[in-house]
C-alpha cells in the first residue's frame, strides 16, 4: 500500500474525523447512531429509500443523507459500507477514492479483497464485523458486550477501529482471511440456523395437532432464552441438559422417531445435531460409555435412513 503525507494525514484519527456509511440499512443505521452518541463525527449516509432518508434525518440531524453512494464518499475521511456482501464489491468499484481516505465493509464473511479498488487507488481498507443480529435500523442500543471482528494491514487503521469495539462497549477480535469462513460459519449457527432450529422445533410440536407453529414458537422462545442465558453463565459443558446427558437411551429414541415422521430432512437435522454435540454430553461425566454407545448408533442410523429417504425423493 502507498504511504503519502496525504494519507498519514488522514490517518491521524480522531472523532472528529468526518465517517460516511454507505447502505444505511439496519446495521449501517444502528452502527451511525450509536457512532454519533459516542462522540464520532457522523458526517454523511446514503440510503435508496425516501422513507429511510426523512427517518434516518430526524435521528441523524447533523448528517447530510443522500441516494448515492458517491455523495458520502465525497464527502467522508472514513466510509462503512454496510451494503450486502454481493454489493460491496461493486459498490466500491463504482466509487472514485481518494488517496489516504478510508474505506471500511463490516461483512464477516468477505475478505477485504472486494475492497481492492480502494486499496489501489492508496486508501486504506479495513473491515469491522460486529458479532450481532439486529432487526430494525433503530438497534443502536445492541453493540454493548459484542465482539467485532476486526481485520486490517494497517496498524493505524486497526489500531482505530478496535478503540471504537470499545467506544461502543464491545470488544475486538483480530481476524485474518483465514479465519473468516470459520468465525462468520460458527456466527451463522448461533444465530441465523439458531432460528431456523427453533422453527424445526416449533414444526414438529405443532405436527401432533392442537396446536399451531406460531403458538409452539411462543411457547418456547422463553426457554430459548433461559438456555442462552445458561450458556453464558454457566458455560459448557454445564449448561447443556436433556437425555443425551442423562443417557437416556429410549427418550433419544422416542424423539428420533417423532422428528422423522414430521419429514426426512428434518429427522436428519436432529440426529446430525445431536452426534455432533453429544461429545460436548460426555463432558458433563454422567454419560457411560455404554448409553453414549448406543445413544450415538441410533443416531447415526437414524442419520442414515433418513438421508436415504432424502435421495429418494
């Protein structure tokens, strides 16, 4: 990467530094929000919607919105972009970077390659991942206690952005290009397949009748929640409760079954879940090597057939 008085220039950062986001959808708008009440200078955010422009003025008033993505650029030291990961390639390519200026994706799954562009025209590219979902542009409040992933050859630029994880109340993680397939899968399953799971669970209480997915969902949800909390308190292996700990062999059994009858994949789902955590069981220390034995045969059958059925169909 070219150095030049231009960018070490730029690179002398502070919250007065002018930040532009790029795609101000909900992480784009919750991470300025809560940039702007920690003190950062929130200069500038583009968004393609009317409705979102008015809204993001009235908690932004400072800031100039735009439609396009080259008005923030023009106009921002620092720039997120906070679109989808399949736009922010094409999002950088379409913008005329200045040499020393700033430019930052918070994906967790793309490398900074999509950022080469920028890089080659001597802005320095950096990515900053926030290990969090959030559900509505107004999820300012959700960065306390997070993980940010934070990935940066210059030690200036990683330097800043792991003191704003902790402006925001969180905390950095350092992250290769290695890393990142695993970091953002294990980010993937907590979250994202964590819902779906408690979907599939929600679907096969409501396939006995009397009851809808909706009404199971709430149902459960409460002990969904208890069970995060516990993880977080107890850790694991402590947290984890349920037969395969108790090695209850005909209960592993009788759920097999009712998973299986709902539908093959979901008969699937359950059993490849359940032999890959079971390890995390036998740290517990009450599972015997023989309920462990026969628990994983079931499931590995049960893995198998219904994988079968799978092809079949």
């Amino acid at each position: 990467m070219v150095e030049n008085d231009e960018q070490r220039s730029i690179l002398n950062l502070s919250k007065e530094t002018s930040v532009g986001f790029v795609g101000a959808g909900r992480l784009g708008s919750s991470l300025a929000i809560a940039m702007a009440r920690a003190g950062y200078r929130v200069a500038a955010l583009s968004s393609r919607r009317v409705s979102h422009q008015d809204w993001l003025k009235s908690r932004l008033p400072d800031a100039s919105i735009y439609a396009e993505p080259s008005d923030v650029a023009a106009r921002s030291d620092i720039v997120f972009i906070t679109t989808s990961d399949t736009a922010i390639q094409e999002i950088a390519e379409s913008i005329v970077w200045r040499s020393g200026q700033i430019v930052v994706h918070c994906s967790g799954a793309a490398s900074l390659e999509v950022l080469d562009s920028a890089a080659s025209s001597s802005a320095s590219i950096g990515g900053f991942h926030p290990l969090q979902t959030f559900p509505s542009p107004d999820s300012a409040d959700s960065f306390q206690g997070v993980t940010f992933g934070v990935e940066s050859q210059d030690q200036d630029l990683s330097k800043w952005l792991i003191s704003l994880a902790s402006e925001l109340g969180g905390r950095a993680y350092p992250l290769t290009a290695e890393q990142r397939p695993a970091y953002h899968a294990a980010a993937v399953m907590a979250c994202g397949l964590l819902a779906g799971l408690t979907g599939l669970a929600a679907e096969i209480w409501a396939s006995t009748g009397g009851i809808s997915r909706q009404q199971a969902l709430e149902s459960l949800v409460p002990l969904v929640k208890t069970t995060a909390n516990s993880v977080g308190e107890n850790g694991l292996p402590n947290a984890l409760t349920g037969p395969y700990v108790r090695g209850d062999v005909e209960t592993v059994r009788a759920h097999l079954a009712a998973s299986s009858a709902v539908s093959a994949e979901l008969g699937a789902a359950y059993s490849a879940l359940a032999v890959a955590a079971l390890h995390i069981a036998r740290e517990q220390g009450n599972l015997t090597p023989e309920a462990e034995s026969s628990i994983k045969d079931i499931l590995k059958a049960t893995l198998q057939s219904n994988c079968e059925r799978i092809e079949q169909a």
